[in-house]
C-alpha cells in the first residue's frame, strides 16, 4: 500500500484533518510529535506512525486497522472503544495505556512496553504479545489459550480469569500476579517465574505442568525439599 510520508514536526487534530484532506489516502508519519491532541473518532485505518511522539495523545474510538507502529512514544495514551483489527506494535513504549473495549483481534505487540496498560473488556480473538514487559498491567479475562508466549513480565498484573489452556510460556514471569480464576489447564509453567506464590496458592495452577524446582520453591514454606 502507497502511503504519503510526513517526516517531522507538531501537528494537531485540525493540522491532521488539512492533511487528509490533501492527500486522500493513508498516511506514513515519521518523527511527528501528536502529543496531547484529540484524535478521537478519526479514520486512520492502515496508517503508519514511526518515532511519533504520542504521549496523552487520544485515539478514543477512532478506526485505527491495520495501522503500524513502530518506536513510538505513547505513554498515557488512550485507545478505548478503538478498532485496531491486525493493528501491528513493535519497539513501543505504551506504559499507562488505556485499551479498554477496544477490538484488538488479531493485533500485534513485539518489544514493547506496556506496563500498567488496561485490556479489560477487550475484544481479544488472536491477540499476541511477545518479548514485551506487561508487569503491572489489567489483563483480566484476556485468553492466551494454546499458545506460545515468548519473553512476557507478567510480574504483579491482574490476570484474574485469564485463559492459559495449553500455553507454553518460555522466559516468563508470574512473579506476584494476581490470577484468581485464571485457567492453566495443560499449560506448560516449566520456563515462567511463579515466585512470590506459596503451597496454598498452588491450586490457582490447577491442571499445569512445572518443573520439580518449582515444586520444591511452593514447598519450601514447609521446610521440605524435592529431592
């Protein structure tokens, strides 16, 4: 897809606006800083934002699919009720982001940072996170159902009722996390960080596969060892 290139410069919502107007197509903004402007209920389907600035920046209800991002600077922006089908993250700092109702079916986040994001009441279907810091974040009810999940802190996030059937996690945290109701029914723990739970909390794992030093750290408060 053709995409008009805006490199540098600030520009706000009526700026933006001039810009579509002009152009009649997706946009591909390099280096712009949008910080603070009201971008609610634009269409800026398949657009491309790269080095952007987008602190506070509001994106509430706007039609942001296929959209790219890529090292942008996003820290307390806000993407509630917005449609960011197959919309694609990578080397993002989106720490304090608000995402909730939004659709994020089939949408993409790689290296990023999301800590203290909110996902609740998301539409989720082929979500995927990879090697992406999530500690602290509102994960609650997402699924992460059969698959694969790659270098993830999870540490001290609210995953209550999250679905982990059949996951695999590879070099992840769960360290302190709130998981009430969570599922683990076949996952595999064997590569995550479970510190910070006791004996007592070892049902919220109920059905999961960990290592026997895992096993040996949930008995330890009892002064027995795995041998």
């Amino acid at each position: 897809m053709q995409h008009t290139v805006i490199d540098g410069g600030t520009l706000q919502r009526d700026e933006l606006e001039d810009l579509i107007d002009q152009h009649r197509g997706p946009l591909r903004l390099v280096g712009v800083d949008l910080s603070g402007a009201d971008l609610s209920r634009m269409v800026l389907d398949h657009w491309v934002f790269e080095r952007c600035i987008l602190v506070q920046t509001s994106f509430l209800g706007s039609r942001l699919e296929g959209t790219q991002w890529k090292s942008c600077r996003a820290a307390f922006g806000i993407f509630e009720a917005a449609n960011l089908l197959e919309a694609q993250f990578s080397n993002c700092d989106l720490n304090n982001t608000r995402w909730q109702r939004s659709k994020l079916s089939q949408a993409t986040f790689t290296h990023c940072k999301l800590t203290g994001a909110n996902f609740t009441h998301c539409a989720s279907l082929g979500l995927s996170f990879s090697e992406t810091l999530l500690n602290s974040a509102f994960l609650s009810g997402l699924s992460f159902a059969k698959t694969v999940l790659n270098n993830l802190d999870f540490s001290e996030s609210d995953l209550s009722d999250a679905d982990f059937r059949k996951a695999e996690l590879i070099n992840c945290s769960l360290a302190h996390a709130r998981l009430n109701g969570a599922n683990f029914a076949g996952a595999d723990l064997r590569g995550a960080d479970l510190s910070g739970f006791r004996l007592n909390d070892a049902k919220l794992f109920k059905g999961a596969v960990i290592s026997k030093a895992q096993a040996s750290m949930l008995l330890s408060e009892l002064g027995l060892s795995v041998a």
